[in-house]
C-alpha cells in the first residue's frame, strides 16, 4: 500500500533524518512517535507530496491510492461556510426529484424534433438527482462524524474562519473521515478533543478498513489505536520499527537499553583487563631492558615487548570491528519547581459561584474547597467552562455570583491555553528577565534547561513553535515561584519525553495544581481529585473511572 525507501531530507545543515525504509500494508495501524523538532510532520508532508526528500523514494499501491491527510493547520476559502468545507449539498433533494419527473413526463409527450434536446435535459436532471442524493447521504454521514466530534451544535451556514482552533482541527478530522480515504494520515489528532471525542474517534478507528499512519504525542490513544511504532530518533536520525502498541515499544526500548548497558560495561570491562595486561607487559620488557645489557636478555625483553603491542593492535582490531557505544543519554526536559513557598491548608474556596460572559453563565453553583498539595483534573468536553473557572482562580474573570477566597500566603502560576500570557514581540531571555532578578549567564543557564540552547533565547516569541512557547510559558511559572498552578492545557503542544519531564516535576512540586487536561495517561497519574464540568455544574471525583458516561 505505502512504501518509503531510503528517505532523506535536510534543511541547509540541519539533518532530519535518513535512510528511513517502511512498509504500511492495508489494515495497518502505525504510530510514528519522536520528540517535538525530530521530522515527523515533514515525513507525513514528503509521503503526500507537500515536500520533496534529498533521497529515497515513496510508492503507493495502487498508484492513485486514496490518501487522507490531516496537518496540524487547515486553509480554505475566508468566506467558506461549515458545509462548503465538507462537501454537503445546497440543494433540496425534492426539487431535484421534481425536475427529473418533469423531464421524464415531458419526454413522454414530446414528439421526435425536440426528442434529442429532451433526452439531453432528462439525462442531466438524472445526473443532479444522483449527486445530490449521494450529497444528501454524506449529510446523513457528516451528522454522525459531526456528533462524533462535539460539533453537532455547529450551524452548517457557520464560516470557518470565525471558528476556534480546536473546532478547526475537529472539521479538518470530520472531512477527513467523510472521504473514507484507503489510507490516512493523522498529525496530532487528539489535541482539541475531549474524552466522548477521543473515545469516539477510537472506535472510529477500529471499525476503520483502510490503514493509519498517526503522529500522536497521546500515550492512552496510541495504546488503543496502533500496532506498530516507528520510532523516529533525532541522535541516528533513522526510523526503527516496533510492533505492538506504545506501551508495549516503551518496554521493548527498556529492554534494548538495559541489554546494551550490560554489554556495554562488559566490554569495558575486558577493555580494562587488556590494556592492564598491556601496561604490564610492556613495564616488564622495559625493567627487564634497563637492568641488563646481556643480549639474550635483551632480546626476551624484546620478545615481551612485541607481544605487548600484538594484543594493543588485536584490542584495536576488535574495537573497531565490534564496539559497543556508550547508551546515549535520552533527549529530555530538565523541568524542576525549586523552593516552593509553603501556604495555608485551604488553598482556593469557591463559594456558590455562577461564572460566563456578557452576563451569561458558563457555570453555575459550584462550591468547591481545593486544599495544600492537592492535584485536581479538570475534565468535561469541550466549551463546558474549564478554561472560565481557571480564569476565575487566577483572577482574570470575575464571577457572575458567589466569591472565590485564596487562603494565606497562595501565589497564583496560571498557564493559559493559547499563551496569550507571551508578548509577542519578546523574547524567551526577556519573558524570564522580566519576573527573575537572574544575571543574564544565570538566564541562560536556566533556559538550557527548557531546550532553549545559544541565540535561541533571543528569538521573539512569535517565531517560536507552539511546543517551543509551552516550554517557555512553563520555564516563567517555574521561576515565577509560584504554590499554585492553574494549568489549561499545559501539555497539549509537548512531545512525549517533555511530557514524561512534566508529569516528573508535577510529582516533586509541593504546592497545589489544577489542571484542565484530556490526557487520559497523564491524569492517571497526575490526579488526587477529579472534578467533572458539565451541564454547568461541576462535581467532585476520585477516579477517572467514575466519571459517567453518554
């Protein structure tokens, strides 16, 4: 179905990757994981044709294979409406019914001069009929995907330019899924949805025909979706296949790790004993040549001496043939919340608050005590109100009924969706200057830590990459020393070992978090308290789990 040979591409002597060779068969499900930077979306853009490699080849069998691709943006017409972007009809079935048994009727009647201009115009409203009522079931169709997706109260008439990015990525899925191409290719397409939306699109997928090839950063969405990862590493700059889901990759890249380390320490452990036996030999011929001018002597010194450098050569040989490189250290995010002030039991109070906008509440009657240490998700689907009692907390949204009370000594980090927080025009050293009294080597000692290496700290925010804002929007809180994180979305633009860095520092912070997340791996092992948004109401849970569902 999809075969790619030798693949190679580099941006001037920045090298993405080479020689990379798969095969995706019919049926396939494939997750292609590596960390933000590595050239995941450049591969799925050289296979559709947007680029071109350096080297290699990409075959498709049959060669006009059917492909689906959704990128990580969308482009259409800027007056384009819901149902222009899906491909819906505008006309009424009935009409086009009405216009074929007219010209069906007046053929009947007709007599042989206007037959041929009658017949022209039966054929045509033949023609219409049919397209119309294949449009009319990919409406029925689109209902569903639609209502799949949480879109089901979207107005068809509705322009897309005036839609949210999170709606935009869903319409792009929608479409996508519509076509029933024979392959797909999705780039990060669980990054607006919520759980009923994940879960939906999952089953989608199952009862799907064709084959995926799925960029996804969601552990919990490869576990259920896939089984094959290509793992593309940006140290070799190649594709390694794994078969099996994520999970089960992760345990099989431990293992080649642990297996390498053994052998690695094996070898540097006969190293050792060689070259031992080296300086041995070799201090030996040398005492034996200093304390004697007798030739036989002489001569056995000589003999000790050749064979030192026998084994020095053979080491050599051997290493170069067989040797085993040191495990190189995996690309991570050094993320750390250092010195964190203490601050009262009772950290937020929320006391029958009603919050919205232009006096219409989002959410209503939510009583709530959030405590110290506590590490509370925030699900529901999407446009429930999360993002408004975030905004609420953080004091940027003030309620429509009811007080929210932070106890003594909290000091607010709030981490917003779309990093509206970033001035644009700053850059990465000026955001941390600005809320650190660091010297500027200090500055940038600590931007290393969130990837942000030589002039890149220098960059403005708005070259940066959505990925490369979140690190930063993350490094501001960390030195912000804040005791209460009120996180929308943080993770949504981190790759998985960023997000692995995260859930990390989460679990050595020692003040309190809420979180608005869809990560369902992530909350498993983030969570203490779960609280539900829904209906305009929120209610408290403990697990995952217990969530109700439908």
């Amino acid at each position: 179905m999809l075969q790619l040979s030798s693949i190679s591409k580099s941006y001037g002597d920045n090298l993405l990757f080479e020689d990379v060779s798969f095969i995706v068969n019919p049926g396939d499900r494939v997750g292609l994981v590596g960390p933000n930077g590595c050239g995941k979306t450049t591969l799925l853009r050289i296979i559709v044709g947007e680029e071109q490699p350096d080297g290699g080849s990409v075959r498709t069998s049959p060669p006009d294979l059917r492909i689906g691709y959704l990128g990580q943006g969308m482009t259409c017409a800027p007056e384009a409406t819901v149902a222009d972007y899906l491909g819906l009809p505008s006309e009424e079935l009935a009409a086009a019914e009405d216009r074929v048994a007219a010209a069906a009727m007046a053929l009947a009647a007709s007599d042989d001069a206007l037959r041929e201009q009658l017949v022209a115009v039966y054929d045509q409203a033949l023609a219409d009929l049919e397209r119309i009522a294949e449009g009319e079931k990919r409406a029925r169709e689109a209902a569903a995907v639609l209502a799949g997706l949480g879109l089901q109260r979207l107005a068809l008439e509705t322009r897309v330019a005036v839609l949210s990015g999170g709606q935009k990525t869903r319409l792009g899925l929608a479409r996508l899924l519509l076509d029933r191409p024979q392959l797909l290719l999705l780039d990060e397409p669980t990054n607006h949805l919520d759980f009923e939306a994940l879960e939906w699109l999952e089953a989608w997928l199952r009862g799907y025909r064709g084959a995926a090839l799925i960029v996804s950063h969601d552990r919990t969405f490869l576990d259920h979706t896939v089984s094959t990862i290509l793992d593309l590493d940006p140290l070799t700059h190649r594709v390694t296949a794994y078969s099996g889901n994520y999970s089960e990759y992760v345990a099989a890249k431990l293992r080649e790790r642990e297996k390498q380390w053994a052998a690695y320490k094996d070898q540097q452990e006969r190293v050792a004993r060689v070259q031992e036996d080296i300086r041995r030999l070799s201090s030996y011929a040398a005492s034996i040549e200093r304390g004697t001018i007798h030739y036989h002597q002489r001569k056995i010194a000589r003999g000790i001496a050749r064979r030192a450098v026998v084994q020095r050569r053979r080491l050599e040989r051997e290493l170069e043939e067989t040797r085993v490189e040191k495990p190189a250290l995996t690309w991570h995010m050094k993320l750390e919340f250092d010195d964190t002030p203490e601050s009262g039991r009772d950290v937020a109070i929320l006391e029958g608050v009603a919050a919205g906008y232009g006096g219409v509440p989002v959410v209503s009657e939510v009583s709530e005590v959030v405590r110290a240490g506590e590490r509370v998700a925030l699900v529901g689907p999407n446009g429930s109100g999360k993002t408004t009692l975030l905004r609420v907390l953080a004091g940027e949204l003030e309620p429509l009924a009811g007080r929210v009370r932070l106890g003594a000594g909290v000091r607010v980090g709030y981490y917003a969706q779309e990093q509206e927080v970033l001035d644009p025009a700053a850059t990465p050293f000026e955001v941390i200057a600005e809320v650190s009294g660091a010297s500027q080597t200090e500055i940038r000692t600590f931007l290393h830590r969130f990837l942000f290496t030589g002039d890149e700290v220098f960059l403005p925010v708005g070259d940066l990459s959505f990925g490369e804002r979140a690190r930063l929007v993350l490094a501001r809180l960390v030195a912000t020393g804040c005791n209460l994180l009120l996180l929308d979305e943080p993770i949504n633009h981190l790759d998985i070992p960023s997000r692995a860095s995260f859930e990390r520092a989460i679990a050595g912070f020692s003040g309190t978090v809420l979180a608005a997340v869809h990560d369902r791996y992530f909350i498993q092992q983030f969570a203490s308290r779960i609280w539900h948004v829904s209906g305009g109401r929120v209610a408290s849970y403990l697990e995952l789990e217990d969530l109700p569902r439908g």
